[in-house]
C-alpha cells in the first residue's frame, strides 16, 4: 500500500465532497470555491510509482461554476456515467452533464413556496438511478424522481412542540429496496419502497434501530456529516461513530438477521465519521468463488466442495484525521494511518480499475491510496456478486399495496400515513419551470427521449420526458418462487454463525405463512396554504422489523477477548443499597411528619419501604438494619483478571445459574493452556490476585482463596455475611469491604487477621451530622478503596478527602482534603510522573520509579473539587483566597496552612513507608521553616534528627533514611538563610561537619 497526497490546494484550501462514476472514468469534486471540478482518472493510472513533478502536474479536466455558494456533496449517477447531482450550504441541487457541461437546476424550482437556504448535509442515488435523495439542516429530507421529474418531502420539518432531527447521514441500499438515514436522536431509519403498477413509488418505515450511535447532536460540528454505507451484496448496513461502553467503533447491522448488530470494527481506538464499503466482494484465492448449484430430484442442494472464502474490505476515516481500512473477515484493522492530513477527512471513494482509494480533507488536499495486485484480495465475479443481491429479496417483508380505486377522494383520506405516495404529495418540476421559460443555453441536452408510461395520476399527461434510457418495471409484492440464490446466501449466513462445517449441510426449505404485524395510524394533519390542500406525513414504526422467531436466534457464545476483559476497561455497574427499614421505625417517621406544624415539611432524602416478615420474602437482617448501606457490583455472566505478574496468565471467570445444576466456573490459563478449574455453586461477583494467591468472592458474602500456582484451596470458604462492595489485593494483604461498612484485611502468609478487629468505614462517612428524623439520608460515597503493600487501608471519599487507617493506633487519618487545596503553597507540587493508580510501597528498590501514594490521594481531592464546582479549580480557589486573606488577622493564612500541610504530608509518608516523598517533603519542609525564620520549629526538627545520644544514634533510620545523613543534607540546603545560620551551626558541629575554629 502507497499513500500518495497531491501537493496542490485545490477548491480555495476546503474540498468537501468526492466521487467516482460508475465506469471509474470520471471523478468530480466540490468544495468552497463553489465549482464543480471534473477528472479524468485516466490521469491516475500508475499514479503509485510517479514522481514529485509528475503529482504536481495533475490537475482537472474541466470546472463548472454552477453554485454560489460551498459545495457540501455531490453524486454521480449508478446507471448513467455522464450524470453528476452536486448540492451546497444554500440548499439548491443541480443536474451536470459532463459530456457537453451542461447544468439544470433541479431545487428550488421557481415559484416554489419556500425559497430559504438549507444545508444540504449527505445525499444518495438509487442503485436504478431513478430517486436521488438528499438531506438537509432543517430536518428534511428531500426525494427527486429523475424520470418523471418530481420533487416531495419523504421527512417534513417537524411541528414547533416537537424537536428538529436532522438527518446526518443517508444511503439507498445495492438492491433497490430500501433508503437508511442516521439522525441526531442516534436512531437508524430504514425506510422500504417499491413502485406501484402505475410506475408511482412508495415509501414506509420499515424498522428503527436505537442505541448504536452515542450523542450526535453533542459530538457534531453544526453542519458535520456522517456518511453511510450498504455493502454491494445489500447484507450489511455500517453506522459510523457506534459507541458501545464509550468506545468508539463501526457498527455492522445484518439484513438478514433483523438489524442485529453482528459485527463491530474496533481496535483503533478513534472516531470516525464515514465509511465506504468497496463497490465488490473480495476473496482469498484468485479463483473465483462461485458456488456449484446443483439441481436434484429432492429440490436443491449446494455442492459441498463449494468453499466460499469471502469478505468485505471497509475504508473509514474522521474528524481526528485518521484513514483505517478494514477487512471484516479479520478483528483488527488492515491498516491505520494517524495524521494523514491537517484538518479532518470530508469523503471516501473508491476506484477498482485501479484498486485504489481516494480521500479529500478539510485543507484543500486530495489523497491517494493505493494497493498491490492481491494485497487486499481478488474480486469475485460479477455473476456472484448478483446472485447474493437477488438472495437478499427474500429478507424484504411484502409491502402493502394498496386497491386500485385508493386513487379517490374517500380512500386517499384513509390511507395509513407512513406511506409516502408520489401521486399525491409530489411536484411536477417540468410544469414548475414551464412557467420560467429556460434559455437553450441552460438546457442539458438529454440522451434519450422515451416517453414515460402514462397512469392514473392527474400530472401524468405532462410527464412525457425521461432522463436516460432506463425502462421502469413493476416489482411483485411477494417472491412466488424460491431462487436458487436463496440458498446460497443460507449457507453463507450459516457458515458466518456457526463454522465452516455449516456449508456442507443442505439446508431445509420450508415455505412459511406471511403474517402482516397490525399497525396502529395516528391522525394526517391537513393544512392549506396558498389555496392548495398540504397533507403532513406522519412516520410510525412497526417495531424493529426483524421478524424473526425462536428458531433464528443463534446459540448462546460466550464472549470474546475482547468484550470480557472488562476488568480494566469496562464500566463496572453497581446494584443500589437497600432502604429496608423497620416497620415501627416507618411509623415513627410518619406520626414525626404529621404533628409538624411550624414550616414546610423537609424533604424525606429516600423513599422508606417497611419489613414485613409474613407474606413476603425475608431479607437480610444484617443489611436491612444496618446504619451503613453501601452498593454493591452487579453479578456479570463472565469476565476475566488479567495477572500482574505475567502477561500470559489470566484467572476467567463464568457465572451460571448459581445453584449446583449449573454451577461457575473459575478457570486459570496460561499461555491459553487450562492449568486449574474450579466448579462454585454460587454466583461468583469480584476476584483478585496477590502475590501468591488468586481471591473470589460470592454475591452471598463467601471469599474462596487458592494458590497462584496450582488453585489449591488455601482456606476454607471465608464467610463475611453480607455481599461485598470492594475486594482489593495488594502484595500479600487482602482486603474486604461489605455492603454494611465492614472492612477486614488478612495477611494471607500468615494466615492471620492483620487489623486488630473488623472495623467499619461508617466512621468516614460522618452519618451523625447527617441522621434526619425523617428517615435515612444520603452521605459522602466511597469513591476508591485500596490497600498498600505494607497493609495500610487507603480510602477516598466524594467529598474529596483521603483517608489512611493507623494498625497501631487502630484509627482513621486523614492524608489529603480540600482544606489543603484552598491555601497550601504545595498542593500539586508532585509530579504526574510520580502519581499512578496502582497503590503500593517500594517497589524495586529504585527511588526515581516510586509511585506517590500521597499524589494519588491528593490528585483524587483534585477531581472531586472540579467535580463539584465545575467553574474551573483556579476560579474556585480564588474566591476562597480573596474572602479569607483579605480579612482582618488572616494575614499569615497561606503560610500556616502550607506548614500545616507539608507537616501532615511527612507523618503519612513515615506511617505508608514512602522514602522518596518522605525525603523530598522533609528537606522542602526545613527550607520553609528556614525562609519564615520559624528557629524554634527548625530547632526541634533537626534535635529529632540528631537524637539524645550522637554516638549511639549513628545508624538510626527514620523512614528507611539514616537520619544523620538526612540532617548534614538539610543543613546543607538550608544554610543560605541568615536567620537559621546559628541554630545550623549548632548541629553542625554535633554532627563533626563543622569544626568549632570555624
């Protein structure tokens, strides 16, 4: 693969929009220099192995100034190589001829009622070239019939209660069946049509898929685009910009399979905003693919040598100026290319005379990739390739078609109003400019003069023009016939699903009873305007459309890799605590609201639902009495902990019905070998690993523990009570949170509890200043709950402090809060470098990749201020500075609150055994009692480091440092200062270091 970009600026620095006709002649673009501009791709040929002069001498055929304003998308035409449609940010669409450069302009038409300008956003052909489609900024979308010349609204702007959806994307699908459109509510439309016996087409909405796309209306520039793509066989339908667990990826909807999302392109970890499928079906081998069919007694039976080795190639770009192509037979990408331009990447178009790819951008560029022979594979044939889209007839539900009398008065008033009909809501175009008579010189001279077949419509005797030579034919409501290509595609759907076994097997053909689903029509709404009647269609949707039953969905798999290693990248959700109270206690509550007479009432915090014990399930008295009530993770069918002692060691995990018919699973792997499996009657909710063991918790509250090595049981079933809510190991610590505000930490060499007692975090979460009569209240939750090498609890809170607990005091400290944030000269005075989310102690021994514990805590604080005062931390802190340093007697505020602060910071480095920070913050902490001339502060600081006995004190250490090599390094550092040059020379001549001559 060569990536080639051409060296000139083209359309004033900004091309928009790109395309390639069908027989890979020509290639237009548009931008904002408002003209078309015309190439021939001739000029293309060989364009891998040209030089630097060669690139800077292409240049384009011909120029059309037809529009004035930017062009925002143009078209070719599929089944005519000389059409073009372009549109621009003004909404007028315009018909080109690149035979004779020619132009017709084709919206708005003269004398229409609505003349403002509307961006065009994307636009689409039919693959009959018949309907060209386009939509635009005010939420419409607009449908032009090239043979008879019609115009009308297939989505009307909506009423002034409801909200505007604008249409980002569009795209009619390679079988002529059905329209998709992408909009800001992130819904997927899919529209069906077909044309009547009187050559009228119909519109109705045939599904509406949700949830695949995150918020566009948040993610858009104002006029940004996402441009759709249906594969060439009509199979797959691909929606750019899919989010699923904040992930951005491409989402692949199956036809066949009703909408489903089968396949998602992720792995490049950027966004995207358009995809193009390549225009034909690629395979492995050089040899076509085409399948023998072969005809027997007994019906239709496929060749079971027939090996069908194909796939789709996929290229996709974006607003981050990336170009990924994909190939959706593998699970990463092809190819990703990183900054291939300066601003984001507009259109994608593809040439397969050249097998090439080729890309414009926002700064005026056009770009060109192209392929060696076979490097992206082999084109299947032609004949292939039409027999998958005649396959794809029998997935389209019959369209109801109306009597042949719906053309009257009485029945028009009837009919259901998610079908769109020509005859009735659209405009001639060819009596609307008969009414401006247009030069020859603006004519386009039109190929073909075939007249067009008359019907019962009222305009239809004006209609005597066509575009082009394509002849209209009625396609049947049902398929009367099985095609043998039906069953091609079968065993392609079933081989995709279930292995390469499947496509030896014949399938079964069974005819099956159409079932019309039962719509419910809500009311037209009918306005006059200008004397004429206007009917507003109203589009329903008749559920997902999928129709499919039991026998379609395909048999439970269990995840792959990359959807179950949710450990590290999945959101975690989490079950809601219980407000269970006592039903006394609830009656309390309501006689204490009922005599409350002075004032309104307060507010009750929770919604209290008493506990009776008859008639109704016993819960947990341990949970529903208790005064703490914490949430707990969901329980989730399978996910996997990655070790951290090896890359190729992880502990899967698969729930299944929790009861000892179908019992979890609990496997260890290595190197994708199975080393242990253990069976757990019981839903399995978190898991651990230490240094030498692997931990599992149940959702009832029971802790299975096994070695690292072998998953021997190295305890039996520990039994908390309670289900728990943080499970966290470190080093050779386990700890244990429950649902109820206990916390249990274990040495598990020792096998020994390592607090003195199970204490409980309801100390932290301050529930006496927020008990109310009225029932229970809501206090700080826990956002982080961690445990440090050395089996000291780490626990963060949303009201942004950060708390340790003391083993030997056996109490809670604070390390970091807010108050430190508002004055302390040295908050965010650690490097990001030195703060990491993995807690822990020394690591290897070497200072310099030592990670902060206290930078954690203080980088938490951090998040939790901008959380809540989502001003801005500069704005926020300033407005406590100015209220409190201004006042009278708080001058020296920021000075005691930074001594205060760095004071605290040296007492939890000593207590977490941090001997990096602890050295920094020391030697920072006697250089500022230095500055302020605090001697009495500096004194006792440097006797604590000197000791009661010199001699006897040599080798003693503080923190893992000597503390008389710390106190000649202080002396040192803080010897500039004038002030403690006395009390510095004291201890100077303890230590030796200064002789007293000096």
């Amino acid at each position: 693969m060569r990536i080639l970009v051409l060296p000139k600026h083209f359309h004033d620095g900004e091309i928009s929009s790109i395309d390639i006709n069908a027989s890979h002649t020509w290639m237009a673009t548009g931008g904002a220099d408002n003209n078309v501009l015309f190439w021939d791709l001739e000029k293309f040929n060989n364009i891998d192995s040209a030089t630097a002069e060669v690139l800077a001498e292409i240049q384009p055929q011909s120029l059309l100034p037809v529009h004035l304003a930017p062009i925002s998308v143009l078209r070719w035409c599929p089944t005519m190589d000389h059409l073009v449609i372009s549109a621009d940010t003004k909404g007028k669409v315009v018909i080109l001829n690149v035979r004779d450069l020619s132009s017709r302009e084709i919206f708005p038409w003269p004398g229409a009622v609505e003349q403002h300008e509307c961006f065009v956003i994307d636009a689409s052909w039919s693959r009959d070239g018949r309907l060209f489609a386009w939509s635009t900024i005010d939420g419409r979308v607009h449908l032009y019939d090239i043979e008879r010349h019609t115009h009308q609204l297939l989505v009307n702007i909506a009423t002034p209660k409801e909200k505007t959806t604008v249409q980002r994307g569009i795209a009619f699908d390679p079988t002529s069946n059905l329209l998709a459109t992408l909009g800001d509510d992130t819904f997927v439309t899919v529209y069906q049509y077909q044309f009547d016996n009187n050559g009228n087409y119909q519109f109705k909405v045939a599904s509406k898929i949700s949830k695949l796309v995150s918020n566009a209306a948040t993610d858009f520039v104002v006029h940004g685009c996402r441009r759709l793509s249906w594969s060439c066989d009509g199979e797959f339908f691909a929606v750019p910009n899919a989010a699923k667990q904040q992930t951005s990826l491409i989402s692949l909807l199956s036809r066949s399979q009703g909408w489903e999302n089968r396949v998602n392109l992720v792995g490049h970890g950027m966004d995207c905003d358009l995809v193009k499928f390549a225009p034909r079906i690629f395979d492995s081998r050089q040899k076509n693919p085409e399948a023998e069919i072969k005809s027997s007694e007994n019906g239709v039976e496929i060749d079971e040598h027939a090996n069908l080795n194909v796939y789709h190639i996929i290229a996709s770009a974006g607003s981050d100026n990336s170009f990924v192509v994909w190939n959706t037979s593998k699970e990463s990408p092809v190819v990703v290319i990183k900054d291939i331009t300066s601003k984001p990447i507009t259109d994608v178009a593809w040439n397969l005379a050249t097998s090439s790819i080729y890309l414009v951008s926002g700064d005026g560029h056009v770009i060109v990739a192209t392929f060696a022979e076979g490097e992206l594979g082999y084109y299947a044939s032609e004949e292939f390739l039409d027999k998958l889209r005649a396959s794809q007839r029998h997935t389209i539900k019959s369209f109801t078609v109306k009597s042949e009398d719906s053309t009257s008065k009485t029945k028009a008033s009837k009919q259901a109003p998610s079908d769109i009909v020509e005859q009735k809501h659209a405009t001639n175009l060819l009596q609307a400019f008969s009414q401006k008579r247009i030069s020859d010189g603006d004519k386009m001279d039109i190929d073909a003069e075939q007249k067009a077949p008359q019907d019962s419509s009222p305009s239809s005797d004006a209609l005597t023009i066509i575009v082009g030579d394509f002849t209209p034919t009625v396609l049947p409501s049902e398929p009367l016939e099985i095609d043998t290509t039906d069953v091609l595609q079968t065993a392609m759907n079933d081989r995709t699903s279930t292995g390469p076994e499947a496509s030896a097997k014949p399938p079964k053909i069974k005819a099956e009873p159409k079932v019309q689903k039962k719509i419910t029509l809500e009311t037209q709404k009918v306005t006059t305007k200008d004397g004429k009647k206007r009917i507003q269609p109203i589009l329903i949707s008749n559920g997902n459309g999928s129709g499919s039953t039991a026998k379609d969905i395909p048999p439970l798999e269990l995840p792959k890799k990359n959807e179950i290693d949710s450990t590290t990248r999945g959101v975690m959700e989490f079950d809601k605590p219980s407000y269970l109270v006592s039903e006394g206690f609830q009656k309390d509550t309501k006689r204490l609201k009922s005599q409350e007479t002075n004032g309104a009432a307060k507010k009750a915090k929770r919604v209290l639902e008493p506990v009776r014990f008859i008639g109704s399930v016993v819960p947990n008295p341990n949970t529903t009495f208790a005064k703490l009530r914490l949430s707990v993770p969901r329980v989730r069918s399978t996910f996997r902990l990655n070790s951290r002692l090896s890359d190729l060691t992880f502990l899967d995990i698969r729930n299944g019905e929790g009861n000892e018919n179908t019992p979890s699973r609990v496997t260890q792997f290595k190197n994708e070998v199975q080393i242990w499996t253990d069976f757990i009657p019981k839903y399995i909710q978190l898991a651990v690993e230490g240094d030498s063991f692997w931990a599992v918790c149940t959702y009832d509250g029971q802790i299975y523990i096994y070695s690292h090595l072998s998953g021997k049981r190295l305890l039996p079933p520990i039994v908390i009570g309670a289900p728990l809510s943080f499970f966290e190991s470190h080093g050779k610590y386990l700890l244990a949170v429950s649902s109820i505000g206990e916390m249990y930490v274990w040495n598990m060499e020792e096998k020994k509890l390592h607090l003195h007692n199970p204490l409980s975090v309801a100390t932290l979460l301050d529930l006496n200043s927020k008990y109310q009569e009225d029932g229970l209240s809501r206090a700080d939750s826990i956002s982080m709950c961690s445990i440090t090498t050395r089996g000291v609890p780490l626990v963060t809170l949303t009201n942004g402090s950060g708390y340790l607990y003391n083993v030997d005091l056996a109490v809670w400290q604070t390390v970091s809060e807010t108050w430190w944030a508002f004055g302390s000269h040295y908050w965010d005075s650690i490097t990001d470098d030195k703060v990491s989310s993995k807690q822990g102690g020394v690591g290897d021994g070497e200072e310099a990749k030592e990670s902060s514990i206290i930078g954690l805590l203080e980088h938490k604080t951090n998040e939790e201020i901008v959380r809540k005062s989502r001003i801005g931390r500069g704005k926020f802190f300033s407005k406590i500075s100015k209220n409190m340093i201004l006042k009278e007697g708080f001058e020296n505020l920021e000075n005691i609150i930074s001594l205060s602060h760095m004071e605290n910071r040296i007492l939890c480095c000593e207590l977490l055994g941090e001997r990096a920070d602890f050295k920094d913050f020391i030697i920072v902490y006697a250089k500022r009692l230095s500055e302020l001339g605090l001697k009495g502060k500096l004194f006792e600081l440097c006797q604590d480091l000197l000791g009661d006995d010199v001699e006897a004190a040599k080798d003693a250490q503080i923190c893992g440092v000597n503390k008389h090599a710390l106190l000649k390094e202080i002396i040192v550092d803080c010897a500039e200062h004038r002030d403690s040059q006395r009390i510095l020379t004291h201890f100077g001549q303890k230590l030796g270091i200064i002789s007293e001559e000096y």
